[in-house]
C-alpha cells in the first residue's frame, strides 16, 4: 500500500517528506467531464505545480461547465477530447464511462493512453473492457473535501498500468489531499469509508453544534467551535502520528467532564453506528458496481 499527501510530514515512497509536490514529467492531460470533482483536481495539480494550466485541456458537452471549468483552472475546453491528451482525467457518470471510452479511444487513434477515472461503482475490468488494448486503466475514489484541498482518496491499478502510472495517479490525486494505493477489492470498503465518510462527519458536527445550543450557546458560535473541534482533532490524529485512543486518554481526566460524556456516547452505540454505517455504505457501493 502506497501513501502519498501534500500536508503531512511522513514520508512517501519516493523519499519526499512535508508538502513538497511530486514532480512529473511534462504531459499533456485531458479531462473527460468539467465538473466539480474534476476541477477541484486540476486545480490542485496546477497549484502544486504536478501539471501547467498551458498543458491541460478540458471537455464537456455542458457550456456552462466548460466555461466555470475554464474559469477556474484557466485552461483550454472543448466539446471534445483533445487528441494529444497523453494522460486522460474521466470524471464522467458512471453510465457516461463508456461512451466517453469509445470516444476517447477513436481520438487516441490507435495510440497508448493512461486514463484515471473517478467514476463511482466502475470496475477495472469494465473500464478495461470498454477501453481500446493499449489504455492504461486507473481506478480512484476522491471525496468532496478535495474542493478545499483536503481530501482523502483510493485508487487500484489495472492490469496493464505500471510503476511510473501510479506515480502520476499519486501526484494528481494527492495535490487535493491524501492519496492511498489498495487493492481494488478495498475500493468498495474505501468508499464506504473516506467517500461516503464526510456525510457522517457533518452529521456529527451538527449534532455537536446542537448540543451547544441546548447547552445555551448561540447556533453560529456552537457550529462554528463544533466544525474547529473536528477540523483541530483531525490534523491532530495527521500531524502527530499518535492513535487516537491515545489522543482521546490525553484529553479525558479521572472523574473529569470528557469521561462523563464518553460514557454517554458508548451507551447510546456511537462507536458501533459508525462502524456499521462504513460497512453498510461499502455493501451498497458493491451492489452499485454490479
């Protein structure tokens, strides 16, 4: 399992540390679907300096999102693919994917192409199966955080992807945060987890923030210290390495006010909530990919 992220301190298999980016090749880069997930890709890549606005182009059969993809990335769009797109970005629908597939492969002409594709439930065999031979094939799973530069992404390799592929799936997908090569047997479990995991989070947050209120803080005061409690004790679990068991005994004294709600919460079965929500969520994502 390979791990790579701008932010941290650990080091990554190339022997880079900190948020230095990964530095590739130049190459040109087309991007099948102008949404926000795409976006907020490229946009990482460009700020990290994996890849130059000059060298990317974007396709969509939507107008308006062409133009607020353009606007955003400050690079070149089209209804179609670009036919030099040596690396290809697929942020279809997955009912798009193998459209966009064929389309790509007659524009490719018959030439050897690495394409990573986002889209949700999707194979690697299916995505091989629609692909032309010679496309290399990349499965990832990104989350909605990568908009701000903090996501947590999965992806697996297919069989004809190599080293220096997983390289470039690692720089574009870590310029938004965290990136996790796994085997594609874990993606559905990765989307049960990370995917669909900041749905539960902002529904603990809200249920923080309404704690506050009922305890008499105002709601913009309790959403905003519920949200900074979340956002402190994630970078903490990041930035210091230590597991959270540890971190939480930090913060709870004998007798003390931590403990007495900790009980409360193992009472009511949060713990085992969301445990189950994970394993629910990675059930349905399985049935999705079938």
């Amino acid at each position: 399992m390979r791990t790579w992220a701008t932010g941290g301190t650990k080091q990554n298999d190339a022997g880079m540390c900190g948020g230095d980016p990964l530095i590739l090749p130049a190459m040109k880069l087309g991007v099948i679907g102008c949404g926000k997930m795409g976006t907020a890709l490229i946009q990482g890549a460009i700020r990290a300096g994996v890849v130059a606005a000059a060298d990317v182009f974007g396709c969509d059969p939507f107008e308006k999102s062409r133009e607020a993809f353009a606007k955003a990335t400050g690079t070149k769009v089209a209804t179609e693919l670009g036919k030099d797109s040596e690396v290809i970005l697929l942020c279809t629908k997955p009912h798009d994917v193998v459209g966009a597939l064929t389309a790509a492969g007659k524009i490719a002409a018959g030439e050897s192409r690495l394409v990573i594709s986002i889209a949700a439930g999707v194979t690697l065999s299916a995505l091989e199966a629609a692909a032309p031979e010679n496309f290399r094939i990349i499965r990832a799973m990104p989350n909605t955080p990568a908009l701000l530069g903090h996501g947590a992404a999965g992806y697996c390799l297919g069989t004809r992807a190599n080293p220096a592929d997983a390289m470039t799936a690692q720089a574009l997908l870590a310029a938004v945060g965290l990136a996790v090569e796994v085997p594609e047997r874990l993606m559905d479990a990765v989307t049960g987890l990370s995917g669909s995991g900041p749905a539960y989070v902002y529904l603990v947050i809200d249920a923080l923030a309404d704690g506050g209120v009922r305890a008499g803080i105002p709601r913009a005061d309790a959403l905003r210290l519920a949200a900074q409690t979340v956002f402190g004790a994630a970078a903490m679990v990041l930035e210091t390495g230590e597991h959270p068991a540890v971190l939480k005994d930090m913060v709870t004294s004998p007798g003390g006010t931590t403990i007495a709600g900790l009980a409360v919460l193992e009472r009511h079965g949060l713990r085992s909530a969301l445990i189950e929500a994970v394993s629910a969520a990675t059930q349905r994502a399985t049935e999705l990919g079938k």
